[in-house]
C-alpha cells in the first residue's frame, strides 16, 4: 500500500487541490493507496476541506514539522511513505517512479523541484544555487520525500530535535541504511514564501538563523516557516525558468 503523508497547518487556500491531486497520482499508481492530512493546530477549515476532498484526517498540536510528519506516519498503513507539503503538486508520473525505485530496492529519497510562478526575480538567483547544492550531494528537498517502512523506522522517523532542515537529516539518515535516489519528473512547490515577504523580512529572517545549531532546534526564529500563513496572490502555474 502507499500513503501519501501531508502535514499541514492553515492551508485551507491549497488542500483541497492538494489532495485532490494526490488521489490522482494514487489512482495512476496501480496499487492500493491512502491520503492522511496531519492537521496541525490549525485555526482554519483545513480540516473539513481535507475530509471534503476525500483524505483521512490526523489531528495534532505539536506545531513541528517533523513531528506532524511522524504521527502521520505512525497513523499510515502502507509499505511505502509519500511525504508531500500541502504546497506541493505531485504528478502521478513521479509517485510512480518513486514506487519502482523503493519495489527495486531504494531505501528512500525525492524529486527535482520547480517552484510555481511567478518568482520573484530577487529569489531567483538564491533558489538556484540552493536547489543546486540539493541536487549536487544528491539530497532531499523537504516538500517532497519518500521512505520505505522499513527505513523510516530504521533512521526512527524525521528528527525532531530539528524544526526545519529535517529533509538534510532525513536524507543523511536514509543513506546510512540504504540507497537514496532522485527520481524525475520534477515536483512543483509553491514560491509563496517569496511572494508574501519582502526581501527585507527574509533578510532579517536569515540572519537570525545565522547560528544554525540554535535555531534550528526553536521555532522562533524561524518565521518563514512558522510565522502567521500570509494569503498568497500569485498564481498556481509551474514556473520554468527560476533556475530550478
């Protein structure tokens, strides 16, 4: 069985969509599969809208990426794990390579990324290099990850002493128990980060995340991700020529 696994918190602009979509890909995958939203501490319908669009509902309050991807884990029943953001599209084409690379004995890993557009033309250059580096030591990008069972309980999950680059740790962890691979086509994730701050606020983002060890380990200083969700007004179309 696959199960795709979607952590989300405010995302009632996107998830309908999301996993409409993720039904989709499930549907073309030729085997049995499951959709499980870990709703966490949202304020919103997020909720509803994922049971309304046909996905099974995990309610948590932990505020955490890597815990909200863990329960929903823990509350999946199948053999292969599909880690999908609720910002992220997944075409059926790159679920079902992702099935063959675990079936033909991957322990885990993810897919080129494209960010929607439009992206800002000051972000470009940073999501290239960024996106580059994943690909150069052949690592996860966060939005989209895929594990077997057995591995994810090997590696003990996602580590939550992290709040965010749980995906470099999750790809090093992957590769200390089996093969990771990057799979093709490209997932498409949405660049609304960019569009719903300013180069300023990111600016002031990042540098107070300049001690990485420290911040990631609390969600303070780490606004961008667990910061108030912002309305996003750009379009959700793939974007082809950020550099990614």
């Amino acid at each position: 069985m696959l199960s795709f696994v979607v952590p989300a918190h405010n995302e009632s602009q996107l998830i309908e969509g999301t996993v409409r979509r993720l039904h989709e890909a499930g549907a073309s995958s030729g085997v049995s599969y499951e959709v499980v939203v870990v709703d966490d501490a949202s304020t919103d319908d997020t909720a509803a809208l994922a049971v309304r669009a046909g996905a099974c509902v995990v309610p948590v309050t932990v505020r955490h990426i890597a815990a909200a991807r863990n329960a929903g884990a823990r509350a999946a029943r199948g053999e292969h794990l599909l880690f999908v953001d609720a910002d992220t599209w997944l075409p059926g084409e790159t679920a079902r390579a992702a099935l063959a690379a675990m079936r033909g004995g991957a322990a885990g890993g993810g897919a080129r990324v494209r960010f929607d557009a439009p992206v800002p033309r000051y972000a470009r250059p940073g999501v290239a290099a960024t996106l580059g580096v994943f690909r150069l030591f052949n690592m996860t990008v966060g939005c989209f990850m895929f594990c077997t069972r057995d591995a994810f309980d090997r590696i003990g999950g996602f580590d939550e002493r992290l709040f965010a680059a749980e995906e470099v740790a999750f790809s090093l962890a992957i590769k200390r128990v089996g093969r990771l691979v990057l799979v093709e086509p490209a997932v498409v994730t949405s660049a609304r980060k960019f569009r719903t701050h300013s180069l300023g606020e990111l600016a002031r983002m990042g540098l107070g995340t300049l001690n990485v060890g420290r911040a990631l380990r609390s969600r303070q200083r780490l606004g961008l991700w667990y910061g108030e969700r912002r309305r996003d007004p750009g379009p959700q179309v793939p974007e082809k020529d950020a550099g990614t």
